[in-house]
C-alpha cells in the first residue's frame, strides 16, 4: 500500500493510465476486428474502407505508447499483404 503523498498520487496516476490505455486498446481491437470480418467476407472494397480506417487508430496507440512501433508495422503489413490478395483474386 502506498504510504507517501507521492506515492499516493503516483497509483492514482497509474489507474486513470491504465483505464485509458485499455479503452485505446479495446478501440484498435474493434477496428482490426472490422478489418478481419471484411476479409472473411470477401468483400474488396469493404475491407480495403475498413483497413484505411484501421491504419489511423493503430498509429495513434503508437504515439499514445500503447503498442510497440514494429508490432504495428507487421500487423498493417499482413493486413495490407491480404487485402490485396483479395482484391487480386
């Protein structure tokens, strides 16, 4: 249990964190969702729409120091790689 002032303030700051990062969490989540139902449903330019709308989401966790740059980078990289090959084929 915190007993200084300080440390007091500091797990009142770690909660409100901690709340706010898993909201942005949940929010990238529901849009990969999204982007994951639009490739299974074969639609090109639904998933092509959801995944441009993904890509904007993921780089603020980024900033916001949510997720790791290079896991961003290869979670937009094989999204981009199949919606590409759904609107190929």
């Amino acid at each position: 249990m915190a007993n200084t002032i300080q440390s007091k303030k500091r797990a009142r700051q770690s909660e409100a964190r901690y709340a706010v990062n898993k909201a942005r969490r949940s929010r990238i989540r529901t849009y990969l969702r999204k982007v994951e139902e639009a490739i299974a449903s074969g639609n090109a330019e639904v998933a092509a729409t959801a995944l441009r709308n993904a890509q904007p989401e993921l780089d603020r966790g980024v900033t916001k120091g949510v997720l790791h740059k290079n896991t961003v980078a290869r979670k937009m990289s094989r999204l981009a790689a199949r919606v590409k090959a759904l609107s190929n084929a």
